[in-house]
C-alpha cells in the first residue's frame, strides 16, 4: 500500500516597510534614482559612520506585531550578522538574533478545509541590501547601495502550514494586515514582500518532522504555489527511492518550474552574530505601546462590520472590496463625493475587476481618482451618456485616470436626446435594409435587432437602445 | 620664552592680545615639523599648505570678534584615526594609504568651529591596536625624550607631537590606553572622558564599545579646555550622551581639601617598576599634604580586565574592519580570481600582522559554540568590572595609580612578545571596560630620564573632579618639560 505523506511549511517573509527615510539614516527610500544617489556615508559603510535608528521603523514593527496578536519585547537589541558580499557595504547587516521585538504571535487563516491558527515565531527588524549589477560586456560588477538600508521586517512562522493553500491563506492574511496598517505595500512583483518557504515532508502519523530546505526567489504568490508542490512532489520522491532529503538552501526558477540547491547546511556560514555595539538597546514602555495601539488604523473584519452596517451592498462584495487596502479607500473616497455606495460598488466588482484580470494586474496597481470614478457615475445617473459609453470611457478612466466630464465633452459622446435626428437616421438605415425591414414585417423578430445595432454605429453608440428599439417600433408600423 | 613653549591657551591669549598672529604660530610648528619630523616622525600627513591659508582665514575671523574663543588660532594635530574631511585618513593602515574621506569627525568639526588650525594627521598603531605605535604601515614614530624608545601607543604621533612641539595639542582615541600610556610615556598630558561625551562620529571604529576620543596637551588646563570643545551631544552617534556639566574648565581650582582618594593595592603589586612606584605614591603624598584624604583599598578582578578587553575589543575589530574589502575605496590587490580571491589577497596583503592577529581573536570568540565561553563570559566580566569600581565611588572620589607599569620601552622590544605588550595595558584597560573617564599627568623621571605618568580616574560624568585634583597636583609639582628636567631636547 502506498505511503501517505504530509507536508510541513514555515515562512520566513521579508516585509519592507513604508518610512520616507532609510533605517539608519536620512537617506529617502524611494524607488529608482540613479545609482548611488540615495545613499550617505552611513548606508555605503564608509570608515567612521554610524547608524541611528529611525522611530518609525519601530513603530511599524510594533504595529505589525500588535496585529498578528504578538507579544512586544520591551527591552530589545538589534545584533550584527556578518557575512562577506559586495552588496551589503559593511559586510554586516544590522538585524535582531537574540531579542527581536516581537515573539509569540499568530494568525487565524481560512482555507477549503476551515479555519486555523498559523502561528507567529518573531518579527524582527533588519536594514536592506543594495543591489549588484553584473556587466557582461564589460566583465565586471557594479554595486547600487540606493536600498541598501531600506527598513525590513522579517516575519517568521512556526512550521503550522500543511499546503500551498494554507500558505497562500496565510499570505494574503499577512498582506491585507499590513496594508491596511500602512507599513508596507506589500507588492511580491517589486520585492516589498519576499516569501521563504521551508519546507519537508513525513509520513501520517510520523513522530518527527522530516528534513527541511528552504526555497528563496519566489516573486508571485503563483510561483509560491507552484514550488512548493514541485518541492513536495521532489522531497517524496528522494525518500520513495530510499534516498535521503539534504537540509540545503534551494532556489527557485519559475520559468523552469524547477529548483536547485544553492548551498547545503555544511556551507552554512558562521554569522558570528553578536549585539550591535553602536546601537544602544531600545526600550518600549507600555505607554508608547498603548499609543500604537490607539492609532491603529481600522482592520479588515472591524471595516467588513461597518460596511455590511453603513452600505447596502451585498457581502461577496463587501469581501472583493476589503480584500484590498486600496480598493476599500477607492470605495470609501468615491462613495463620500457620489453618495451611491451601490452603483459604486458595481463600477469595482464588474468592470474594474474585469480590466485588472485583463491586464493581469492586482487592486493595488489601480491609479484611477475616486473622483474620476464619481463623475462618470454621475454623468449615467443623469443619463448625459448611456451605459455602453460609460463602459468605455471607463477604460480610458482606468487606463489613464482621464477626467470623463471632459473626455465625453471632447469626443461628443454626450446621449443624443434630440427625436428628431434619431428617427431621421432610424428612416435612413430601414431605406438602406429594406430586406431587414420586409424580414421583421414577415414575422422576423430578430431582424429588429441588427436594425438597433446599425442605427446605434450610426449614432456612434449615442443613443440609449430602448429609445431606438421604441422608435423603430413605432416607424416599422 | 620660545612660541613653540607655549601651552595651547597662554598661545590662544597672546593670538587674541595680537601679541602673536596665528600664521606665525603655524608656521613656527610647521617649521618645528620640518626639522624634527624625520627623526621622530609623528605625522603621516602634514596639511602644510591649507594650515597656512586657515591660520589666514581665522586670523580675520579673530581680528573682526567672530571667534573669541580659548582655542581660536591654535595649531593642532589629530590622529589619523579621525576622518578629516579632503585630507588623508589611514589608520596607519596600507589598506586605507589613499583613502581621502567627504566628511570630518564631530571632534574635529568642533574644534575647527573653534578657530583651531589643523596642521596634519599623526601616526598611529594601525586601527589603533598596539601599545607602542609600531604596527602602523607607515614606519614607527619614535619618543621624543629618547629616540630609542617608543613614545608608547596606539596614539603614540599625537603624544609624540605634543612633546616634541610640532603641535600645541592633539586628539588621541582611547580604547584600552591609547591616550593615557602615550601621554605618560611622551610626559604629557592625556585625557580620556566618560564613553558617550566625546562623538565618535568619524573615528574609524576598533572597539566601538570602548573607543572615546579625547585630548593631549602639555597641562592640565589645555586639556580642559580642549575637553569643553569637544563634548557635544550628536544625533548622529546614537551612544552619544546629552550633558549639562561639560564647562570642564570651571573645574581649574587649586583645592584637594576633603577629596577622597582610593589607592587600589592590587595596582601596586608584582609587575610594577619600582621607580614607577615611587613616583607615583610621591604625588599622592604630596595630594594628601594639601588635605585630600588617601587610603589604600582592594579594587579586585584586575587580572580579569586584560582577557576581558582583549576578547571584546578584538570582537568588536573583527566585525568593524570587515568593511574594508577593497570592493568601495581603500586599497585592492592587483591580481585576482574571482571574488573570494579579490577579498582575500585585499585582506592579507593591505593588513599587519596584530590587526590579522586580532581579527582572528575576534571571529573566534564570535563563532557558534564559543560565544558563550568567551564573548558572553568577556561581557559578564566587564559588568562584574563596572560593579567593582561603583562600590569603589561609593566611598571615592577619585582612585590614584600608575598609568603603565614601566616607562617607555625600547623600539622592537615590545612587537617581539604580544601578551607582554597585552599586559603593559593592566592598569588602564578596566577604565575603558567600565566606560569611566581618567587622566594621565606626568609625575617624574626615571633614572633613564624617561617620564613616569600619574593617573587620576572618576566616576562616569564626574571628569570635573579628576581635573580639580590634577590642576592641584600640577601646580604642586611645577613645570615638567623636557627642558627643566633635563630632557633631550
């Protein structure tokens, strides 16, 4: 009888959060610039600098641990990590091994099969690497210390995932918690959240678990899925053949579907950790705690309550909507100027969605204004234009948050309102289809339909089709 | 009476009266440096050129009152351990020889905001670690009172410039005596404050838990003064301290009446050169003539403070010098494989051997299965140390002892035996371990004619203290140069 296996997986997940300012300096960690132009003596480790700690990477951390139920280390020190690469300008990193400033904490998740508890290890905070360039024609390498010293967190779980669905639960759960505090964007493409995943297998019943490798590059939560069975299916295999699993760093290229090892645990570097000594420790007292707490911002399930209380929307929306930080505040915002949390709802469930799957895009990548969004639900309420229009000025309002009011103004898309042109053009399009027109007297009722479409491509789409199909009626005798 | 005789502020006093301009009291040490330096050498980089267009600069500024301070227009010297901003910066390391930073220490960026001239950068041991300034890559600097011996170290350029007068005063860093033993040793003046009241922004770190910059001068009162200049609270040294009490110089009073003085037996033990002894047990008599009250009293633990030192400082090392990888700035080997092989033929070749040595203490007491046994047990001892000497403040104001327990010994000597040379660091290394501010004062002459140190340690924040009894005790001596006690030069 065939052996049945368990898999077991822990996350270790890099968080990078959103302060203005790099951890140990004043550096901005804004995204691009030319190299080298975000950085300091501090953050490319010249001879001298020291590091001073930003407040506010303090307070994420706090806050993130707050949320995922995790107990605050009061007295906390960060440590150094050594470790020889061009990338990390001290050759150190300034991370936390030995007090991190969050322990003990865990979130409740919801898969097909119900709802668990995956528990939280620590958080600790940690400063970025810069980023090498390798120069093939040149035969050289170059180094961008612009994010070096960009703020971490890096959030690691026990190992309570048993799939790539729990895991995938788990982080689309981490995701929304820290969107919605502000800290991160949390975008997996751009690397503001990386997922390491450990991973091993054993048999039902097994007292122990079997030995883990640890994945790293995986950019999508798609990527994530996919290695982790590949990782699942290659683990049971080594053992089916009676082979044994290495305890090794593994890495993953998804367009290979396919992982190799990196380095085996007897590579293992020593990281000599011990306590940064140009950091003094941080103490947190209870007040600065009770403070983050107090300017949490409102969460996902407290915001699904007030929705399902405030707006008469139905719940499968209230669900896709609070499923994105940025898709609920584009809700809020545009439903404070419109006042019509239904239709506004609709415009996000059917069409935004529809466009985000066509361009493979995720909520967070939305760049349309909620004001944007109001007039054009304005401009349908008032009929100004029909809703095949509205559809696609939409596209242009989601493509380039293009103000509608003018877009439809410029391109005289406005509904004609006037009889008289529309039975004028309704009397030349049946002159044009006298076989249509002797078809629908015949009994057709069919034809009546392309003589909808051909006097609506007449009118450029500016006439609502009811009228038309009214018109038509009255014309056809 | 010569300009280069001068103390820091009598210089200062007679630039202001314009007795004295500040360019000729550059030039005078400019010229001293010329004809001195290539027996001694203390410098490894001398700014000839912009001290003379500076002394110009400030000369203006104190003429029109914009800088009236005790400093204004006085040439200095700071070790090349203090990044000075245009101007070569090398540790006395081959692996920093072109290394020229884009920024100046917080020291040094006090001191010039002061109207100080800086004159150039002296030599060291290299990254500071060694007792006698003969690890440094560029040559040895020799002791002005005997050109035979060491002028002691790490800052051994900036106490040796000090007594050889091709400087008023200088900085020096302090990690386990690097100030006090050459100050002691060159017959100068050398001060080590409280860790946290000196930013160490811009030092080029060895030991950052116990490195502290501070001054040498030729008495108590530049020392002072310099002291006042240099204290600042700095956002950008997150172990920098915030301080009301740094008007150091209001401590410049002739009174040791009521002071209590503890003289720790276990300094005065095996190992300590009589002489040495005598000296020093002489300037506590004469303290205790003027009303201070001396007693013996058992300190403990001090043999414990050299493995403890040398565990963390070179840990610490270890970590901090990782940074010079040749991939950045600073030196890089010529030929190379690959990475591994640009890193380690960078690192062989731009290091001496003690910072190789001390490296590789470092990463073996940091490595998984010894931590606990070496580094951890290190940092419980240097928290049993500061224990130790806060029962000792309880009932003292002051603890009395010798700085070194020799005078200054021969070039080559030293280099040939390290845990010799290690233990020469006993009686100053536990001030470092538990952050507390000392002073080293010249107290005699051997019968070598070698200077014999004194040293004076408080409590953490009370330098005030120190200064009082050592502006006492210094003018109870008289003057001490080379001169009057029949010196070299």
């Amino acid at each position: 009888m065939a052996k049945v296996y368990e898999t077991v997986i822990g996350l270790e997940v890099h968080v990078e959060l959103a302060t203005k300012t790099k951890i140990f300096c004043g550096c901005t960690t804004e995204f691009g610039g030319l190299p080298n132009t975000h950085t300091c003596p501090v953050c490319t480790g010249m001879p001298g600098s020291l590091p001073v700690l930003n407040k506010q990477v303090v307070e994420y951390a706090m806050a993130v641990g707050l949320a995922t139920d995790c107990s605050i280390t009061q007295y906390c020190k960060f440590d150094r990590k050594n470790y020889f690469y061009p990338d990390n300008p001290q050759n150190y990193q300034i991370s936390q091994l030995y007090l991190p400033i969050c322990r003990d904490g865990g979130v409740e998740i919801e898969t097909s099969r119900g709802k668990k508890t995956v528990r939280i290890h620590e958080i600790h905070m940690e400063e970025d690497a810069g980023k090498l360039i390798h120069d093939e024609w040149e035969n050289c390498s170059l180094v961008d210390y612009n994010r070096s010293g960009v703020p971490l967190i890096e959030i690691v779980s026990e190992p309570d995932m048993r799939s790539a669905e729990e895991v995938i639960a788990y982080l689309e759960k981490l995701r929304l918690i820290i969107q919605y505090l502000g800290a991160s964007d949390c975008k997996l493409q751009e690397g503001s959240m990386r997922a390491d995943v450990n991973l091993s297998v054993n048999e039902v019943g097994a007292t122990e678990f079997g030995t883990r490798t640890e994945m790293k590059n995986l950019n999508s939560f798609k990527a994530i899925s996919r290695a982790i069975e590949a990782e699942r299916i290659r683990q049971i295999e080594l053992i089916e053949e009676g082979k044994s699993v290495t305890q090794e760093t593994r890495r993953w290229d998804d367009n290979k579907e396919y992982s190799y090892a990196m380095r085996s645990k007897e590579d293992a570097q020593d990281y000599r950790y011990f306590p940064e000594p140009d950091l003094v420790p941080i103490a947190i007292s209870d007040e600065w705690i009770a403070s983050v707490k107090n300017n949490q911002p409102e969460l996902r399930t407290a915001k699904q309550k007030r929705y399902l209380e405030e707006y008469d929307i139905p719940e499968y929306d209230i669900d896709i909507i609070t499923g994105s930080k940025h898709l609920s505040d584009i809700f809020e915002q545009t439903v404070a100027i419109c006042k019509q949390p239904k239709k506004v709802s609709n415009w996000l469930m059917v069409e935004t969605m529809r466009l985000l799957k066509e361009h493979e895009m995720e909520p967070e990548d939305i760049r349309f204004s909620p004001e944007n969004l109001a007039k054009l639900i304005k401009l349908t309420e008032e009929k100004v234009i029909n809703s095949t229009v509205a559809k696609e000025v939409f596209e242009r309002v989601f493509k380039d948050n293009t103000d509608p009011e003018k877009y439809v103004d410029e391109k005289g898309l406005k509904t004609v309102t006037d009889d008289g042109a529309l039975r004028k053009t309704i009397e030349e399009i049946m002159e044009k289809n006298p076989q249509s027109v002797e078809d629908f007297h015949n009994g057709k009722e069919k034809a009546i339909g392309f003589l909808v479409g051909q006097t609506m491509k007449a009118m450029q789409g500016k006439v609502d089709p009811g009228t038309i199909n009214s018109m038509l009626r009255e014309l056809l005798g | 009476m010569s300009i280069l005789s001068l103390s820091a502020t009598q210089l200062a006093e007679k630039i202001k009266t314009g007795e004295i301009k500040v360019v000729d009291a550059t030039r005078a040490v400019l010229d001293q440096i010329d004809k001195e330096d290539s027996n001694y050498h203390c410098f490894v980089t001398v700014d000839r050129e912009n001290a003379l267009l500076k002394a110009e600069i400030i000369q203006k500024k104190i003429d029109s009152g914009e800088l009236t301070g005790p400093l204004a227009g006085v040439p200095m010297a700071i070790k090349d351990n203090m990044c000075t901003e245009g101007l070569l910066t090398t540790c006395s390391s081959k692996i920093l020889g072109n290394f020229i930073p884009t920024y100046s220490s917080e020291a040094v960026i006090n001191l010039e905001a002061a109207g100080a001239v800086l004159i150039g950068k002296t030599n060291m041991d290299e990254f500071a670690m060694g007792s006698t300034t003969e690890t440094s890559a560029f040559g040895v600097t020799k002791n002005p009172w005997n050109p035979e011996c060491v002028p002691g170290g790490s800052s051994g350029g900036s106490a040796a410039a000090v007594a050889g007068q091709e400087c008023y005063f200088a900085l020096g860093s302090d990690t386990g005596g690097s100030i006090r033993q050459p100050a002691s040793f060159c017959g100068v003046v050398g001060m080590k404050p409280t860790y946290g009241t000196v930013s160490r922004y811009g030092l080029i770190a060895y030991g950052s838990s116990l490195d502290q910059i501070g001054p040498i001068a030729k008495n108590v009162t530049d020392c002072a003064v310099i002291l006042e200049t240099i204290s600042s609270h700095d956002i950008k040294d997150s172990t920098s301290v915030k301080r009301a009490d740094t008007d150091f110089s209001k401590a410049l009073v002739q009174d040791v009446t009521g002071m209590k003085i503890g003289i720790p037996k276990d300094y005065f033990l095996e190992g300590l050169n009589h002489e040495v002894r005598d000296s020093v047990l002489a300037a506590a008599k004469l303290l205790k003539e003027k009303g201070a009250i001396v007693e013996e009293f058992d300190l403990s633990l001090v043999e414990y403070a050299i493995p403890a030192y040398y565990t963390i400082a070179s840990a610490e090392a270890s970590s901090n010098l990782e940074r010079f990888d040749g991939i950045k700035y600073g030196y890089r080997t010529k030929e190379f494989e690959g990475l591994h092989s640009m890193y380690k033929r960078t690192r062989s070749e731009g290091f001496g051997a003690e910072v190789k040595r001390r490296i590789m203490l470092g990463s073996f007491v940091l490595s998984s299965g010894y931590y606990d046994a070496y580094y951890l047990k290190a940092l419980r001892t240097k928290a049993l140390i500061k224990k130790v000497f806060d029962e000792a403040f309880e009932k003292y104001d002051l603890i009395l002892g010798p700085v070194a327990p020799t005078t200054a010994p021969k070039l080559g000597e030293s280099l040939k035996d390290p845990i010799k040379m290690y233990l020469g660091d006993i009686y100053t290394i536990a001030v470092n371990l538990a952050g507390l501010p000392a002073i080293s004062v010249p107290c005699g002459i051997d019968s070598q004619g070698l200077p014999i140190g004194l040293q004076l340690i408080g409590n953490c924040f009370e330098e005030k203290k120190i200064i009082q009894a050592a502006y006492t005790y210094e003018q109870l001596r008289g003057p001490f140069d080379k001169k009057t006690e029949g010196g070299a030069l």
